[in-house]
C-alpha cells in the first residue's frame, strides 16, 4: 500500500503479468516501447506513455468531459481571436521528451511553437497544459504529471478538481532549480501569465449548468 496525498487515502498497488494497477482505476502496462504505443495504442482511449510503461485511464465522466469543452471553447475562441496560436485536446500527444509522451486534456501551443508539431505528436512544452482530475489521477496529475510538467519547461499547468471545486495553478518560478509555484483558487478571476489576456472566473466551472461559453467569451474579449 502506497498513501495518496491528495486523495489522504491508501492506493492499492497490484502487479501480476506485466501489469501494474493502482486502484481505483489507473492501469500501468509494463513492457512496451515508444515506437509500440505510437503504433499500436488505441487511438480513441487517452493512453499515456512513461519509459516503458503505458498508462491507461479510466473512462471520464460526463462533468469532467463537460468542464473540458467549455474551457475548450473559452480557450480556442480567444487564441483564435487573437491569433496566439493553436488550441487542442488528448488523445492528441504531447512528447516532452523521448519516451514521455502525455495526453492532456487541453494544451495550447503559441504561435512560435506551431514548427513543433509532427505527424503524430506536438515535441516540447506548450504554452498552457490543463488537466481535469479525476479520483483515480489526483495523485498522478499532481505529484507525477505536475513535476514533469515542470522539469520540461511548461510555463502554466492548471490541475482542475471538479469534485473539490478546486483549481491548481502551476507556474515558473524565476529560480530554475526550483519547483512550480502552486497557488489553489476556488472562486474569483483568474488570470493566465502564458496566454496574454486571458481569464476566467474560477466558479464558472463549478455551476450547474456550466455558463453560456458564447457569452464567457465575450467578457473575456472585452477586457
């Protein structure tokens, strides 16, 4: 038994044949080789790649895919209006490095970047990762993915929390050596440091209905 921090919670760990589980949910092939999972990996499933090891998540639940195309309206609607760059959503890959290949939920790429996209994959750190949490990735979004999110320069990482309303805000610290500046909101506005003039306000996300994203755009644009 491993403890969870974020879930303060012990997470069953279970490894038979190959395979390495942690409960709930998130499944670790061991094994496999980046020229595999860029070949063979189901291309509907978000299915991630560590050195070696697959990691295969759980079906999302309707809220988390809802939260996800709301910001994905908010953010590729204002990057497109402001000609920024490009806006997209796992299973699409980003390889940070050779053998660490994620699937974010939603990542942004700046213009300066856009070279950087290859036939199966974006090479390098976008510009703003976000990542809906789910019960069985907290831990992982938080203490593996934020971490390697950092190591490989991605400038802004939001970790959004549904079910405890909570947004964790990444960001850059001046010192290179240093780990992410975390900051955690659950109302208010929100401003982005990668992407110029973008904001939200945080409790948008937590309403039930989620808010008009038309309407959402047009304040953002305003300001």
């Amino acid at each position: 038994m491993i403890e969870d921090e974020g879930l303060r919670l012990p997470v069953e760990v279970v490894e038979r044949d190959g395979t390495r589980s942690y409960r709930p949910y998130l499944l670790r092939l061991m094994g496999w080789t980046e020229e595999q999972y860029f070949k063979e990996a189901p291309e509907m499933w978000f299915v991630e790649f560590e050195d070696g090891e697959l990691i295969v998540h759980a079906p999302v639940n309707v809220r988390h895919q809802c939260i996800v195309g709301f910001l994905t309206v908010l953010l590729r609607g204002y990057v497109r209006f402001r000609n920024l760059g490009n806006v997209l959503n796992g299973p699409a890959v980003v390889r940070l490095r050779p053998g660490l290949n994620y699937e974010p939920d939603i990542f942004v790429v700046s213009v300066e970047h856009l070279h950087r996209f290859r036939r199966q994959h974006f090479a390098g750190a976008p510009a703003l990762v976000v990542e809906m949490i789910a019960p069985s990735t907290r831990s992982y979004d938080l203490r593996t993915k934020g971490p390697n999110y950092r190591a490989h320069g991605v400038p802004e990482y939001w970790a959004v929390d549904p079910e405890r309303q909570t947004l964790h805000r990444h960001l850059l610290p001046d010192d290179p050596s240093a780990p992410y500046l975390i900051t955690s909101h659950t109302d208010g506005r929100l401003d982005s440091q990668a992407i110029a003039g973008f904001w939200i306000e945080v409790g948008w996300l937590w309403q039930e209905p989620l808010p008009a994203e038309l309407a959402c755009l047009e304040q953002i644009l305003a300001r």
